[in-house]
C-alpha cells in the first residue's frame, strides 16, 4: 500500500537485532502517531521488495522514510532518498547501527530515537556512490570484504561470533592482495592487506576504519593497509575501535572526490550489505541525503 502524501512511511526490519526491529516498531509507531504524524508502517520480505516499498514510499512523496533497523535496511532506504528531498529517519534496531553513531541518534532507546525524529532537525550529508548504488559508511574491499564473505557462508553461531569465528577462519590461508588504485585520475600498484573506502569514519559496529572521514566534504576517504604479520594484525585490530591504528606505520590515508579499486577475485561490501565485485569506481555525491538527526 502507497503512503499518503506527507505521511511517514515507516520501514521495519522485524529480524534486526534478533528481533529488535519488531519491538523497536512497536515502539516507534504509536508514539509517532501520538505526535500528530500519520504512520504507514512498511514490511518487506526480503531485501528487494523492502527496497521497492521504499522507493514507492519516496515516489508517493511521503513525509519522510523512517527506517527502523539496522545498516543494511538504511543501505536500502538510501537507494530510494539518494537525490531527493525526502528525508530519512532511523529507529536503530540492528547490530551495527553505525549511521545512527554518526549522527548522535540514541542506538539503545528506541524512545529517545523517536523524540529524535518528532523534533525533526534535518541536515544534508554526502553520500558514495558507485553507479546507480549509494552507500552511506564504508566500502570494505580485502580482508574484511572475505571474512563478510565466509560468515554470510557459515549457518551457525549467530552474531558477532560469527564474524569472529570466520575472522580466525580467514586469517590462517590470508595473503595479502595485489590492488590497482586510480585515486583522482593517478594510477597506482600496490600489495596491501585491504583497502576501504570511507563516506563515513566507521563500520561493522565502530570499527574506526576510515578514521577522521566527514560526512560534508565533498570527498571520499581512501584507507590502505599495507601488508603485516599476521601478530601484528591481530595486535593492531583493537586499535580500530579508537582509531589509534592511524599511527601505524602500514597506514595510509587519501582524501579523493573519485576512486576506482581494482583487485582479483574480492567482491567488496558496503553498509554491511554485498555491494559488487571488483573493480568499482566510488566517487562522492556531494550534500545527496537529507537526514533527521
């Protein structure tokens, strides 16, 4: 069912957060309509048909698309706002919740993340864009990329576990990989552990990755690892949690307005979400989100 022109479509993930999405809904939506906004509430059953709710939701020319989730469901929201006035809203619900960390939204109240959206303060971020596709957080394209690719492989445990489990997987075999960088038009070959290209400073539930990234620039952040051993990878993991590993000396940082990364055999992720197999071109799509924050 369409929105109502003006109405707030709330898009809810029911599974994020081992079922948070639901309870944060039910949550978020009388206390919505208790504040005078009339509310239709949107559920997909996969990726594709909640992305295709929302952009119905975008087209109908709701009030705002309020997401109540986690990243994967505002990678999907932001596939129908990227270039519009609409703007977005986030009840976070999922494990990461990296977009509502940047922008100060409360990831343990669903309370104080709705009072957030009825206030309704919005302001204009720069998004990724690679194509037709956007991402808000970070490109992750090594590493990080394969252990996305090994948990989304792996049926049991459940949660961060999980990542662990396929991080010590993915460690024993890992070598680093060989890269074919255009940064801003200069070509350059290189042998690096990842590489991340960053919209926003963190990903995967504040891991500080592309530390020092802002969201209104008009740029895109460009992280590389060189290659290290893999003690020093372990030792220098934490550090991403506070982005101190900015001072090691396998580190190093662009700032660029477009970026191609080229790379065998890696199919890099964004928000989370599998976002396409190398090479992909990323360039900044200056101030083309609005956000309640």
């Amino acid at each position: 069912m369409a929105t109502r022109p003006g109405e707030i479509a709330l898009l809810v993930n029911p599974s994020s957060g081992k079922g948070k999405g639901a309870r944060f809904a039910a949550v978020a939506s009388p206390r919505l309509r208790e504040a005078g906004f009339g509310v239709q509430v949107l559920t997909g059953r996969n990726g594709a048909e909640a992305e295709d709710l929302a952009r119905t939701a975008v087209a109908g020319g709701c009030g705002a698309l309020v997401v109540c989730g986690g990243d994967g469901l505002v990678h999907l929201a932001v596939q129908a706002l990227a270039g519009t006035d609409t703007p977005l809203g986030i009840i976070p619900a999922g494990t990461g919740n990296d977009v509502a960390r940047y922008l100060g939204i409360s990831r343990s109240d669903p309370r104080a993340a709705v009072d957030t959206v009825v206030a309704s303060r919005r302001r204009r971020l720069d998004l990724a864009r690679s194509g037709e596709r956007h991402f808000v957080t970070v490109l992750a394209a090594g590493f990080d990329a394969l252990v996305n690719e090994r948990a989304n492989e792996m049926t049991w445990p459940r949660g961060q576990m999980r990542y662990n489990l396929a991080t010590l997987a993915e460690l024993r075999t890992f070598t680093p990989i060989h890269y074919t960088l255009e940064l801003d038009g200069a070509s350059h070959q290189l042998d690096a552990m990842l590489v991340a290209v960053g919209n926003g400073p963190s990903f995967g539930g504040g891991l500080r990755i592309t530390e020092g990234a802002l969201l209104d620039d008009g740029l895109i952040d460009v992280v590389v690892i060189r290659p290290m051993s893999r003690p020093q990878l372990v030792r220098t993991y934490p550090r991403l949690f506070n982005g101190t590993h900015t001072g090691h000396p396998s580190y190093e940082h662009h700032r660029v307005r477009r970026v191609t990364v080229a790379a065998p055999n890696i199919v890099a992720y964004a928000d989370g979400e599998r976002f396409g197999a190398l090479p992909l071109t990323i360039e900044c799509a200056p101030l083309a989100l609005t956000v309640i924050a």
